[in-house]
C-alpha cells in the first residue's frame, strides 16, 4: 500500500495546463500525468487519513474508490460545457459515502487549495432541522461558535440568504440570527503550497478534523 508522500508541483500545474486545453484529445495524451500525479497521491492521501482519524477515533472515514471525485464535470444542465474539473476534490464522512450528511472535505486547485467540514447543500429537511437547533438551542451554538473562533475558523457565508427563511422571523433579535440565514454550516483552512508537498499534510487534515468534531457532532445530534 502507497504511503503518502506530498503532492509535487506536477499536480497543480496539471490542472493550470487543463484549464487551458479543455480538449479530450490533450486530456488522453496527458492522462498518466493526472493518474500519477493527482490521483495516485490523493488516494494514498485518503488512505492514510482515514487511518490515522480511526487512531484518533474520529468517526470519519473514506477509501481511494468511494471518496474521489470525478475529474468529468457534469454539464448536462451547465452553461459551462467546459468537461474536465480544474481541482481534485475527496470527502471523508461516518460511513465513506459521499452524501452522508457531515463531511470533511479536501480540495487541490492551483488557485487556493484548502480543507473544509461540515454540511454542505443539506437536503431541505435536514437544513430546515440545523436551523431549528439553532433558533432553539442558541447557548449550544453560541458555545460551537465560540469553540470555531477560538481556533481561527467561521461559518462561509458565500450563499446566505439576504432574508430570514420563511418561519423564522421571530428570532430576527436573536445573536445566532445570521446562522439561520446560512444554506450550508461549513468552516474551512486553506493548505500553502508548501504544506502541500509534506507527508504531514495527513497530520495537518487530522487536526483540523479534530478542531471540527464539535461542529459535527452538533450537525448529527440535531439531525438524529
């Protein structure tokens, strides 16, 4: 079984030269470029976090077959026919499923890599549940919060809605209101090139996903 090594400089310059080749015949000629490059890394990668995140006994898991993403975009319904994803995308989560809800998640991209956790693009339900442990149980997110400050992180507000959601209205003076306008509940760190090319970089994941538990297990209680 590979060890993992870091990522060479090879990886993210692949993906640079893909953004500017969106043909399927330079894809081909360059194929074992990404397969040795980014994929074969990244499995190893995932292989090794999960390990050591078992260690830890952080309920996280993931394999190399079930927790890449495809380098194929999906354009079926995108303006965008542009067929090749520019970064390299793995998910670890409780049962190595990629749409289990809670998530750590690893993202390469030559334009700012970074790691992240949490829940991203909920099912309504289960966002319409997050939101009512936040309205109701504001101490116990005010305390997540406060733990996610304390180690540098906060909640990506990239797709907050403008207005409370329909139904929450009355915890407009609430200290958690902001919160309830969020579609997703997720923090994330970026990864310096540097840190990229170390073996410590499973190290580096690990404790992050330690940092990011409680928002977790937070996510999971309100979801049970």
């Amino acid at each position: 079984m590979t060890t993992f090594t870091g990522f060479r400089p090879a990886a993210t310059a692949f993906f640079t030269d893909l953004a500017a080749n969106q043909e399927r015949a330079w894809f081909n000629d360059n194929k074992h470029i990404y397969e040795t490059e980014v994929k074969a890394p990244m499995a190893a990668l995932i292989t090794d976090l999960a390990e050591e995140l078992a260690r830890r006994k952080i309920p996280l898991t993931g394999d190399p077959a079930k927790s890449l993403f495809r380098i194929h975009r999906d354009v079926r319904f995108s303006r965008d026919k542009a067929p090749y994803k520019t970064h390299a995308g793995a998910v670890l989560t409780r049962d190595g499923r990629k749409n289990t809800p809670g998530l750590l998640y690893i993202h390469l991209d030559p334009t700012g890599s970074f790691i992240a956790a949490g829940f991203y693009h909920a099912e309504p339900p289960q966002l319409a549940r997050m939101r009512d442990a936040i309205a109701y149980g504001v101490e116990d997110f005010l305390a997540l919060e406060k733990h996610l400050d304390k180690n540098g992180l906060e909640f990506d507000r990239d797709e907050s809605l403008a207005r409370l959601p329909r139904g929450y209205d009355a915890f407009a003076d609430s200290p958690a209101a902001y919160a309830l306008k969020l579609r997703n509940l997720v923090v994330h760190r970026q990864i310096k090139p540097a840190a990229l090319r170390k073996p410590s970089l499973v190290t580096d994941i690990a404790d992050f996903a330690a940092t990011t538990l409680k928002l977790l297990e937070w996510g999971w209680d309100a979801l049970e």
